[in-house]
C-alpha cells in the first residue's frame, strides 16, 4: 500500500501541474484572440499538399480562397497528375477562380524522403517571384476567414523564426473513436503557450518569412525526412528563432474515424515523435505508464480491497482526485479552444462530456502508442508506408494508389 500511495502522490502532483498548465493556456488564448494584429500583410504563398480523397476535402479547399487577405497565391501539390484529390482540387478552382490565384503542380514520386516533404520542396522552388512569406497548410484542415492574416502578422517581427496553429478533431457523427482522438490531440493543443522558445510548428497551419526559410536551408534540411514540422521546428530551435503560437489559428479539421483508423493515427505520430524528439518520447511514456499503472491499478486496488473486505477509502480518494484534476484540465481546455473555434460551438458542446470521460483512457491509449513506438519505426501515412530509419533517412516500403485515406 505504501508503494501505491508514493506513487499515487507523484501522479496527483503531477496532475495539480498540468491543471496549473491548462490555466496558463486558457488566458494565453484569451488573451491573445483580442489582441489587436498587426498590419502586415504581404504577398504570400499557400503550399497545400494534397493526395488522396478525404472528409470534408472541398469544403476545406474552398476555405483556402475565402481569405481576409488582400493579395496570395495557392499552390496545390500532388505527386501523381492521377490523384484522386486532383478532382476535388479541379472543381473548388473553377468556383473560386475569380478570387483567388492558384495553380497545381506534379511533384512527381518522392525518392529516400517522405511523399508530403518532397511535394513541399518542389512547390517551394514554384513560387511566385513576389512572395514574401510561405504558409504551409493540410488539406485536413478548415481554417476560418480570418485565419491567414492571423497567421501571418506576427512575421511583422523579423526576428520571429514562424508562427503556428495547431488543429482540433472535430467529429461529424460522432462516436467513440472520433471523440477519442479529439480528446488525445487536445492534450497536445494545449502544450502550445507563451514560451516561444518551448512552441513547435505544426505543418498543417505554419507560417515563415520567404527570407527566412531560405537563409536556413530548410529545403535542404528536409531531404531525408518524412517529417516536415518536427524537421522544421529543429532547424529553427537550432538558430535560436522563436515560433509564435497563434490560438486564432486553431483550425478545425473535421471528420470522424474508424477504431483502426484512430490506432494507425496515433502510433504514426507517436513513432515519428520517438525518431525526430526522443526528448519528447520518453517523457510520454514514463508518464503515461506511471498514470495507468496508478490510476488503473488503483481500481484493481479498490475491488480486491472491497473483496477482502478492507478498507478502501483513502486508495478510492486518491484515484478520485487524479480523476478530478484530470477533467478540470480537460474541460478548462475545452472552454478555451472554444473562443478560436466559435463556429463550432455545437459540435464542442456534444464533445464536453466525452471530453470529461475520455481523457484517462487517451492517456492509456498514449502508452500503448509509446510502446509501439519503442519497438518499431514502420508508418503508414496516406497509403505510402515508410521505415524511419533516423530522422535524416527514410526508406519506401511500398506504395498504393491514391483513395480516400
């Protein structure tokens, strides 16, 4: 017993920290949704990697033209002329042609890196000559109008590596393995804050100044990747540049998934966390296992204590309030994702309970992800599979058509 409540006492204070964190990230956003931007709105380059077919494709596209900005240009990449996202892409720009410039390039088969990572090195060397900036974005993602003037302004600080968003899961039917991949990537939103020197890019909602990314060799430092934003991200931590999070760039991506799907999701990212950010990893899965082994454990505890008819309260207690503390955080969370993501007031208020329950076992989902990780480095990600033999190699197992993936 008295291992059990050393241990216990570690994940209650653990969880009074994180609450504290999830505080600091709700007045972040608050704080920064009202602040007034600045005016700084050159002309800029949207990079939109595409392949395959997926929820919500041409409403998102369509998202991309309907911009509070005065002057850019989208770049749609693909790797094949074939891909079945090209139809989509096709439609959305006959609609929106009169708004916006646009135009698709062929990236062509990527060879010894990642398919999205080599699309973003082709389309990066497509730009128009006037750019200024490049805004990276995932077709997953459904940003709001106001999204990339958001997201650029803070380049107006030259001194600033890149400004990023992140996403939020937004399930469309619902159902329990949609809600719990929003409630295990929110965990991740909320890491994002004021500490610009601890901030990450997300490609799929990133903004750098043309300049920049040109004097530090990004294009060259993604050869051998697969993974755009964590390669980024070190490239910029390497030149001591801060990367701004911006909570109006929390872009919805919505859409639901399979148990399998969900499983696929979070092994892939929790396997090239473990290749590009081993610091990252390990703090992942010490921590997780810790929690289940506490909060799981604790209720085996409890029903073999009820069992032999001993006393259960304190062991109840403590797993009570790593319970408690661990739904406040949530539901703060939750609260505050809901100011950038007004739009999706509805859809936010039938996931608040999900939100509530869910969350201990995202943390055990997180453990299962971390081992994976710690025991193999194969991904599959949109239908390309890949060995990630180190963060600078990375080798094509095979490959399938593109589909709805």
């Amino acid at each position: 017993m008295l291992v059990f409540y050393f241990f216990a006492a570690i994940v209650i204070w653990l969880g009074i920290l994180s609450l504290r964190s999830g505080f600091d990230f709700a007045a972040y956003v608050r704080r920064e949704t009202v602040r007034p931007l600045p005016d700084f709105t050159p002309f800029v380059s949207v990079i939109a990697p595409c392949r395959g077919l997926e929820d919500g494709l041409r409403e998102n596209l369509s998202a991309l033209f309907r911009q509070d900005y005065p002057r850019y240009e989208i770049i749609f990449v693909t790797d094949r002329a074939s891909d079945s996202s090209l139809s989509a892409v096709e439609e959305v720009r006959r609609v929106e042609a009169a708004s916006v410039a646009s135009r698709i390039v062929i990236a062509g088969d990527a060879v010894g890196c990642g398919q999205k990572v080599h699309n973003l090195r082709v389309a990066v060397s497509n730009l128009d000559p006037q750019s200024q900036a490049l805004v990276f974005v995932d077709t997953d993602a459904r940003p709001q109008p106001r999204w990339l003037r958001s997201l650029v302004a803070p380049l107006a600080d030259e001194g600033l590596g890149a400004a990023s968003g992140y996403r939020w899961f937004i399930p469309d039917r619902g159902g329990l393995a949609s809600q719990l991949r929003s409630v295990w990537n929110g965990s991740i939103a909320s890491a994002l804050r004021a500490r610009n020197d601890k901030n990450f890019c997300w490609g799929g909602s990133t903004a750098i100044r043309r300049t920049t990314f040109e004097k530090l060799l990004v294009t060259a430092a993604w050869q051998g990747t697969v993974s755009d934003d964590f390669t980024l991200t070190r490239v910029l931590q390497e030149a001591k540049l801060p990367i701004h999070f911006v909570p109006a760039c929390l872009v919805a991506s919505v859409g639901d998934c399979s148990a399998s799907e969900l499983l696929e999701f979070s092994n892939r990212q929790l396997k090239i966390t473990r290749v590009y950010a081993t610091h990252l990893w390990k703090p992942v899965l010490i921590g997780s296992l810790l929690f289940c082994a506490v909060f799981f454990g604790g209720f085996i505890l409890i029903i073999a204590r009820a069992i032999l008819r001993l006393t259960y309260a304190w062991p109840l207690l403590a797993v009570l309030l790593i319970y408690l503390l661990g739904a406040a955080k949530a539901y703060i969370r939750l609260k505050a994702v809901a100011i950038p993501l007004a739009n999706y007031q509805k859809q936010l208020s039938r996931s608040l309970l999900w939100h509530l329950l869910l969350w201990p076992f995202a943390s055990a989902l997180y453990l299962c992800n971390a081992l994976a990780a710690g025991f193999s480095r194969t991904i599959t990600w949109r239908g390309i599979t890949y060995e990630l033999k180190s963060a600078t190699d990375a080798v094509i197992i095979s490959r399938e058509p593109s589909r709805k993936l």
